[in-house]
C-alpha cells in the first residue's frame, strides 16, 4: 500500500498499525474532485481533509466499515472508488461472469455446429462424386 | 434463405451494440451542451436529511451559530459556503443579492482570514444576515461539501431541502423558489 | 526563408489538399474494383502516396510555425513560448488537441504509404480496397481537422509571445510517448481496412490471415511500446511512484491492446487452419473501433481524466459521427456479409486452436470489464441520474483472477500441437515446470502471507519456465548432440522465439507489478546532513541548492545514497518552478540497477520559522519496478522479431501457387 498524495510527515499516524489501517481505506475513497484518483494519491486540499478525517475517526476508534459507512453517509456511494454491490450495479459486477458465460457458450455451439457442416459439406463431395461416376 | 437471414441478424448483434452506445453516447453530449449532463457533478446523499452537528465562530461583526440555532428558525435558511479566494463566489454574489430579498441567507466562510472576508464583503456587499467562519474546513466536510461555493436549503426544523454544489445561476434560483412556496 | 514557403496557409492548403486526395482514395479504387477497371483500381497506390506527401507538407508548416515562434497562430500561440527550449518546441506541437489530431492523421496517411508500398503481392482489388478503407478513414479525421479543429488559424493582432505549455508536458518522455502510442491506435486501422476489405470481397482464406497478421503484429508492438511508455512517463513524471491508475484514458489505450491481443492469436489460426474467421474479421473491426472510441471519450468531455485535452461537446459530436461511419459502417457490412464466410478447418477442444479460443474468450472478457467499468458512472447517471465511481479497487478485484487463470492457459497453449492435441506429451513437455512453478508459488507465499500475488509470482514462473520447457523440447536439448541442438536452434522459425520472447515479457511485467506491491516509503521532514535508513540504504540529504533552468528556477537536493558504508550513488531530486504558469514540477530522481528502483522526491518545503530549515523528502524502494516497463518492451521486441520471420518476407501461399502453375 502507497501513499503518495501525502506530501508531509505530520499528515501520518505515529501507530503504524493504524496508519496502515488508515491508507488501506483511503485507497478505496476517491477524491471527490479529481478523476479516478483516491484520496492516498491525490494533492488536492479536499483529499488531505479527507485523509485527516479517516485517521481522526481510526484514532478515534472507529472500525474500518464504521469509517466507509461516514463517508458514504456525508458523500454517497461516489466516494467508493469500489460501487458497493446493488440493483444499479448489478451488471457490472455480473460482467466478468457474464462475458465469460458468453464466449465460452459461443465457442462450444459452434465449434459443435462445424463438425456437423463438416459432415455434410463431405457428404455433398461424395454426392457428387457418385454422380461423376454414375456418369461414366 | 432462411437460415442466412437468421444468421445476419445473429451477426447484427455487435452493430445494435455498437448502436445503442452511440445512442447513449449522443444523449450525453446533448446533455453536455443543455447543461443537464454533468460528468463531474457529486450527487451527495443530504437531500430530507436533518443538518449535521456544528458550531461556527462569527465573523465580525456577526455573531457565529449552530445546528440547534439553526433548527430552530421558523422559516426557510439558505446556507451558503464562500471564500474570498474562490473566483465562481465572486460571480455568484449579484445573484445572492437578488435572491437576499426572497430568503435570509447564512454565510459560511470557508477556509478564509477574517480580514480577508470582509474585504471581499466591502467590495461585493454583504447578502447574508449572518456569517460564521470554519478555518479549517472542518465543518464544510461535516455537510459533505466538495467544494466552494455550495448552498443547502434548510427548512424549519432543519432538513435539508436542496442542495446546489455550484455558483448560482438565475435558473436555479428559480428552483429554488418554486420550492420555497 | 523555410517560414515564407511553409506557412501555416500552406499548411491549411495542403491539410486540405491531403484530405481531396483521401476522399479520392476512398471514391476511386471502390468504383474501380466496382466496374472492373483495372486502371483505376491502380490509382489506390499513387492517390496514397500523394495524400501522405501533402500531409508530411502540412505537418512540417505546423513544426515551422512553432519552432519560428510564430505567434500569430492561435494553436502556437496558446500552447508555446519564445523561452521554451527547442525540442518542446517541436513536441509541444502534438502536446494539444489540434496538433495531436494532425498526428493522427498523418500517421494514418504514413500507415496508408507504407500498406501501399508493401503489397504488391496482394490481388488488385483486395489491395485496392484495402489502401481505399485507409483513404476514407483518413478523409474523415483531415475533415474533422480541417473543420473543428484546425491547427493552422490565426490571430490578429499577433502578441509578442505565447501563453506556454503546462509544465508537466515539458518532457522528454512526451517527445516519444504520443507519437508511438498513436501509431499503435492508427496501426490497427490496416486490419481493420484488411477486414472490410474481406467482406467487401467476400473472401477469407489463409492467404488472407498470412498478409493480416505482420500489421496486427507491427500495431499491437507499437501500442505494447507506447502503453509502457506512458506508464513510464506517469512513474517518473508524476512522481506519486504510480504506474498505472485506471484512468479512463489508460483504459482508453488498454482496450484496443486487449482485443489487440486477442486478434494477434485469432489470426493465427486462420492463417493455419483456416477456421475462426468470422470472429476474426469481428476482432479487427472492435480493435480499431475501440481505438477510435477512445479518442472519442477523452476528447468529448464524457469522461473525465487527469490527462486534460480541452474537452468540447462540439468536437465530440463530430468525432462520434466519424465514429458511426467507419466503425456502424463496419459493423454493418460484417452483418450483411459475415453469415456468407464459413470456415473448414476443425479441431478439438484440446488443441491449439482450442487454446486460443479460450485465450480469445480470456481477453476478450477483460476488456468486457474494463469497456464496462470506464462506461458504467456516465451510463448509470445518463440513465438515472445517480453518480458513482469506478476504480483500481474495482478493476483489481474483477480482473486478477481472470488474468490468472489467462497466465495459466498462456503457458500451455503453445506446446499443444495443432488440430488435435497430445494430453500425455503435454503434461511430459510441462511436467518439470510445472513441479518448479508450484514450489515457486509456496516459496512466494512463506514471503508474502498474500493468496493473489503469490499466485502472480508462481504463474510467471510457469509461464517463463513452459516458454523455456517448448525450447529445450524443439531443439531436443539432452535428447541429441549438442551441435545437433545448436543447428535446430538456428533452425527454429524467428516466430517461436517472438512468441517465447513474448510470453515471457508478459511473466516479467507481472513479477515487476507483484514487487512493486511489496515497496517500502518514507515521509521524512529533515533538517540538512539528516541520514535516512530505508531498505538497507543510507539516504543522506547533503544539500540543497537553488539554480536557474531553461525557462524554470530549480530547486536541487543532494542525496548520498550508501550501503555499510559504501556510496552507492548521488541523486539529485528537485522541484521546478515555472514563473510563467506560476506552477511547481517535481523532478523525481531515480536510480536504478534493473532488478530495484531507489526513487526520491523532493516535497514542499514550509516556511519553518526555525533556525535550520526543513525539507520534505519522499523516499522509495521499488523492489522489480524496472520490470513493468521492461517486459513491456520485451513483448515489443517478440512483435518486431515475427516481423523479420522469412515466413512473411517470402511470397505468400498464393503466390507460390502462381509459381507452380507457370
């Protein structure tokens, strides 16, 4: 785990343990301002609040889904830069299952379908043959 | 026949794909330009929420206030978040203004000096009837705030009616007070 | 004197002459191969040439325009300034929208020159058809800079000097980064146009997947190099020591290298066996498409990333229609036409044709979860308002088991034999790398306590020791004479070392990601003459100076860096500020010895009231951090090997055919 939006010293918990603790869960908010970037790795002032906020709620003795379930509460499902998993979401977390389901149900109808054509497309050969042959 | 009829519209699938990505694709971008499509908007969950636990200092000369001063008022507050620093407050003020003769507004000076607040008080008037001041930002993320400014309207009791993360505009004031009658 | 003859009105000319003569492209070889004229169809080839001579024209009145400081173009004017130092001069050039579009386009037309110039072999219509797709895809991106987003306006009055460029940009690394990343997107236009081209003859046969595979080869290589350039250039440039953030650009670029990916292995088999063709015409289309796409959403505001492009609604409509002719074009034909192509070859499950089925069905569900991870926040608001964010921790949980289970089939696919696989000589081929991967895999796990990195450690090792195990079987090491081996060494096609070489870039960009994982940092605020411990280095913060840069001040620190006692090197991180944009650039400093990064940042500094001043310095210790990069560029090189292989080189199963027949 990196922290790399912090930019001073003091920023950190002097308990390893809960500092740990603290950038784990930063990595999974994301900074409300900048795109795709969560409040470890961002420079910007509302993600150093933020960062201050989740080690002030560890010091504090809030559990891990005590701290996520504060910040969902003050700035929405927005803030998980992993969506909770709902009826909305439901297709993208369904999607690796889905897609795979697809492709391997595709592969096998028509690799099965080929040897049949194969089959047939030998047997008109044949047909054909037999003609030739009955023509002589 | 039939069957290569069949087998096109199987093999149409990635083209109805394709194009009702293009469809959405489209309804964004006219989105984009109507202004009711915004990628970077943060919809915060405040909306029929009573307002969180707080207390401001004031800023001189206006004495601060709290959550239970501020649940107590018997008609409708906006509560406004500004800085002097932040340039769309500026372009917002003409219209805070305006709007002061409709509804009392309450100001928050975010992350600002005092000196500096009324300075910018002095140069683009004054449209709130009280002032408090967070430093340190600390009570901007108890409301959930992303950035300045943002207004919340607060009904008697002190629910949360509506929430604007942007400099107002005439057009939202109008929602605004279509929801204050 | 060069200024007077390549001015920026030269430039809009012959941009608008380029995009004639790609519209000619397009019109005259279709009519040609429509009616049967050979003559026409023969005009492809010259109308090509002719378009990407007038676009090298445009595109040198731009780079004269900007090395000249030529103020009085906006694009110049906005993006440049007399104090910028040459090189950025020249790079800034594709460093915005309108520059970079021009890149595009010109990359196009060269890609057009360079598919005209080798295929001669090539039937007359297919390969007027072909260089005609290229024309009209070319036509339509000079359209759309000529329309929306011309490079070459000017200003009036013209101002003595230019607004600069960010600072972020001012870069050697963007100097190469840009170009080659597009080259890959635009590389991907040749078997797309191959693609339709086939539909549009009706046929595809392995002659067909013989003339596809070198441009998917030479596209996916560059777009390999250009991602892990960019990965790079984020690295030292950003100076978060992050590599890779899921932004919707990187996915952007990840995307056509997954169907990329997917469409190297597909054509294979169709020009082998003769059989996944339909799906590969599908695969070249998507791929380019997905290329296109993405310049779409960066560009068109949709998408937000930390890559700022000035995003316009305006351009996005454009681009989008551009996007639904050549791509909803596409698409369309493959509808029409794709049910009437059928395929001969069969095989097994168990073969390799059945391994890059699954390898195709692997890729092609990771790119499903990224394409639908980037899209799900705008689709999701657009449908009902809500906003949400997807990210690293999303796409890691969704895509690591499936890339691992990818890295165990990769491993297996290329020693199963073609058509119809042996089980048993499989599994004695693998069985000692196998043995070696799981002992691997335990050992990784003693050290890490982690189930997922464990697991990437000990299936790169697989994958390394299966490339290593297929080796030893084709040159039948220890089963014959060493001299005997040596001469199957060199016997052995440039193809399985490309593949090999391939592979086992992909196994060293995954241990390089799994070290990385397993860095060690340290936040220090630390006066002068401050010694540091962090991963058995002694970081010596020695000085710090202050000195004048090309258009910046910088700010320097001194850091020794000793093992017990031994200095180990210098390193000199620094800020750069740059008055004009009144804007701070970290210059990280790294020291590397290809198997661990040492990586320093330089942190602002407060004004400390005490007697001796404060610095703030971000230390890092990359275990493997080389690797990423490197195995990207390893891949690449597997690319750029299959290129030489005489198999492509000599003529093509048609023409030796003709050969025979005469």
């Amino acid at each position: 785990m990196l922290a790399f939006g912090i930019d001073s010293p003091d920023e950190m918990l002097k308990n390893t343990q809960q500092e740990q603790r603290a950038q784990h869960l930063g990595s999974q908010l994301r900074c409300l301002v900048c795109q795709n970037e969560s409040i470890e790795d961002s420079s910007a002032d509302l993600a150093k609040d933020l960062r201050k906020v989740v080690r002030q709620r560890i010091v504090a003795g809030d559990t891990d889904s005590q701290v996520m379930e504060w910040m969902v509460d003050h700035y929405g499902n927005f803030i998980r830069l992993k969506p909770p998993f709902t009826f909305t979401t439901a297709l993208l977390w369904f999607m690796p299952v889905l897609a795979l389901g697809i492709g391997c149900i595709i592969a096998f109808v028509t690799l099965r379908k080929r040897k049949h054509i194969e089959a047939e497309a030998l047997s008109k050969e044949e047909q054909k043959r037999l003609s030739e042959l009955m023509k002589e | 026949m039939q069957d290569i009829t069949r087998r096109r519209l199987l093999w149409s699938i990635p083209f109805a794909t394709a194009a009702v990505a293009g469809g959405g694709f489209l309804a964004m971008l006219s989105g984009l330009r109507k202004g009711n499509f915004d990628p970077r908007e943060i919809n915060i969950p405040v909306i029929n929420k009573p307002i969180p636990p707080f207390s401001l200092i004031g800023q001189p000369p206006s004495a601060g206030f709290n959550q239970q001063e501020l649940q107590r008022q018997t008609k409708p507050i906006l509560i406004n978040f500004f800085a002097s620093w932040c340039i769309p407050c500026l372009t917002e003020m003409g219209v805070l203004q305006q709007l002061s003769s409709h509804i009392d507004i309450w100001g928050i000076a975010y992350k600002d000096k005092p000196d500096a607040v009324s300075g910018f008080l002095e140069r683009n008037g004054n449209p709130y009837q009280k002032i408090g001041q967070d430093p340190e930002g600390n009570i901007g993320i108890e409301w959930g705030l992303s950035g300045v400014p943002e207004s919340f309207l607060i009904m008697p009791g002190g629910i949360i009616k509506w929430h604007y993360p942007k400099p107002l505009s005439v057009a939202s004031t109008q929602i605004l007070l279509s929801l204050l009658q | 004197m060069i200024s007077k003859i390549l001015s920026p009105e030269f430039g809009h000319f012959t941009l608008a002459l380029a995009c004639c003569l790609a519209g000619a492209q397009f019109i005259v070889p279709l009519m040609g191969a429509k009616v049967k004229n050979n003559r026409l169809m023969a005009l492809a080839s010259p109308l090509a040439w002719g378009q990407f001579m007038a676009l090298t024209l445009a595109f040198a009145c731009l780079i004269t325009a900007a090395v000249t400081d030529d103020f009085s173009v906006l694009n110049i004017l906005q993006n440049s300034a007399a104090d910028k130092p040459l090189l950025y001069k020249i790079t800034g050039v594709w460093g915005n929208h309108e520059g970079s579009i021009l890149l595009w386009a010109f990359i196009l037309a060269l890609f057009g020159a360079i598919v005209s110039a080798y295929s001669h072999h090539l039937p007359l219509s297919l390969r007027a058809k072909v260089i005609a797709i290229m024309g009209g895809s070319a036509a339509g991106f000079e359209l759309f800079c000529l329309t929306t987003s011309n490079p070459f306006l000017r200003v009036w009055p013209a101002p003595l000097d230019g607004q600069g460029m960010n600072p972020l940009l001012q870069d050697p690394g963007l100097a190469f980064h840009p170009p080659i990343l597009y080259m890959g997107y635009v590389g991907f236009a040749v078997p797309f146009a191959f693609a339709v081209a086939a539909l549009l003859e009706g046929k595809v046969d392995a002659a067909w997947g013989r003339w596809v595979r070198p441009w998917t080869v030479l596209a996916w290589a560059l777009l390999t190099c250009g991602i892990a350039l960019g990965s790079w250039w984020s690295y030292y440039v950003l100076g978060w020591g992050g590599y890779w953030f899921w932004d919707p650009v990187e996915n952007a670029s990840l995307l056509p290298w997954l169907t990329g990916t997917a469409l190297l292995h597909s054509a294979l088999v169709v020009e082998k066996r003769e059989a996944l063709k339909i799906w590969t015409i599908l695969l070249a289309i998507g791929t380019f498409s997905l290329s296109l796409s993405g310049t779409f959403l960066v560009r068109s505001g949709i998408l937000n990333s930390v890559h700022a492009f000035a995003s316009d609604p305006a351009r996005g409509v454009f681009i989008l229609l551009l996007l639904a002719a050549i791509s909803g074009g596409a698409l369309l034909l493959f509808a029409w036409r794709a049910p009437n192509l059928t395929s001969t070859g069969i095989f097994t499950f168990f073969s390799r044709e059945g391994s890059i089925v699954l390898n195709n069905i692997l890729l092609c569900t990771m790119a499903a979860v990224v394409l639908t991870g980037t899209l799900y926040p705008p689709f999701v608001q657009l449908i009902n308002g809500q906003t949400l964010s997807v990210g690293k921790p999303f796409f890691d949980n969704a895509l690591i088991p499936i890339a691992l289970f990818l890295f165990l089939v990769m491993a297996i696919g290329p020693v199963i034999a073609f058509k119809k696989g042996n089980i048993q000589q499989t599994f004695k081929t693998l069985s000692i790398a196998a043995g070696l991967s799981i002992i691997c895999t335990i050992i990784a796990f003693i050290y890490l306590h982690q189930i997922f990195p464990s697991l990437a450690t000990g299936l790169s090792i697989w994958v390394i020791l299966s490339a290593c195990s297929d080796f030893i079987r084709h040159i039948a090491f220890f089963k014959t004479s060493l001299g005997n081996s040596v001469k199957r060494m060199i016997g052995l096609p440039r193809a399985f070392y490309a593949s090999y070489l391939a592979h086992i870039g992909v196994a060293i960009t995954i241990l390089g990601i799994v070290g990385m994982a397993a860095s060690q940092q340290k936040i220090v605020e630390v006066p002068i003459n401050t010694t540091i411990h962090l991963a058995g280095y002694d970081w010596t913060l020695t000085n710090i100076e202050d000195r004048q840069g090309a258009n910046f001040i910088a700010t320097e620190a001194v850091i020794k860096i000793s093992k017990n006692g031994k200095v180990v090197t210098w390193m000199f991180p620094a800020r750069h500020y740059f008055d004009r944009q009144k804007q701070v650039v970290t210059d990280v400093a790294i020291h590397t010895n290809f198997i661990s990064d040492l990586y320093a940042v330089l942190g602002d500094s407060k004004n400390s009231t005490q007697s001796t001043p404060l610095f703030v310095l971000r230390l890092h210790y990359n275990p493997l951090a080389p690797w990423i990069w490197m195995g990207g560029f390893i891949m690449a090189i597997g690319g750029f090997i299959t290129l030489t292989d005489r198999r492509f080189r000599i003529g093509t199963p048609a023409q030796r055919k003709k050969v025979k027949e005469a």
